[in-house]
C-alpha cells in the first residue's frame, strides 16, 4: 500500500512540476520579449517521461535487489545528465542564436526533474 501511494506521488508531483514549467514558458514568451526556444518545451517532456521511467525502475529494483539500487540511482542520474548536455548541444549547434535561454534552460527543466526524483526515493 505505502509503495503505490509513493507511486502516486510522485507521479502527481512530476505532471504538475512538467505543467507549471510549461505555464512558465508560456507566460514568459507571451509577456516579455523573449523568445522561448522550442526545445524547452521538448526538455520538458523528455525528462517527465526519462523522470517517470526512472522512477518507477528504481522501485521495482529496490524491491528484487536493494544492493544495486545506488548504483542504478546514480547511473540514471548520470543518463539524465548526459541527455540534457547532448539535447542542449544539439540544439546550441545548430540555433547558436538561442544559446543562452536554450542551454540555462535545458539545465533548469533537468534540476528541477532530479530533485522531484531524489525527494520522491
């Protein structure tokens, strides 16, 4: 019982943080003249779903092999990171114009994901 209210926890705390920053985004490019680069919105997305996967894999380990949970936790952690510098790369090299609010922000969406993660585990 404890385990699936974890579950909706976490799940509920992740789709409302992914539709807050949403919201965010598009206050801020409705309101100020920033233009709000596309992949923000993709981060997003991305790291809700990399996030929701990796949440729900560490509890299924943690209950088959708890000896392995801190490596894979720190392992998926790692991934994400990887994802948010080849996502952000990907995106500077080509749009180098964006590359300020696109790499800040693709680093933001990613902090605020790994912390849902850390204090949901």
């Amino acid at each position: 019982m404890m385990n699936e209210a974890l579950n909706k926890k976490h799940l509920v705390s992740s789709v409302i943080a992914a539709l807050i920053q949403i919201l965010i985004l598009i206050a801020l490019s409705e309101t100020t003249d920033l233009i709000i680069p596309i992949v923000l919105y993709i981060a997003v997305g991305l790291f809700l779903l990399i996030g929701l996967l990796s949440f729900f894999y560490l509890v299924k380990l943690n209950k088959t092999s708890p000896n392995r949970f801190v490596t894979a936790f720190m392992g998926l952690v790692g991934l994400k990171m990887f994802v948010a510098m080849i996502l952000a790369g990907i995106y500077i090299y080509n749009f180098p114009e964006h590359k300020a609010v696109s790499g800040v922000g693709i680093m933001i969406v990613y902090t605020i994901f790994t912390v849902i993660l850390v204090t949901s585990l």
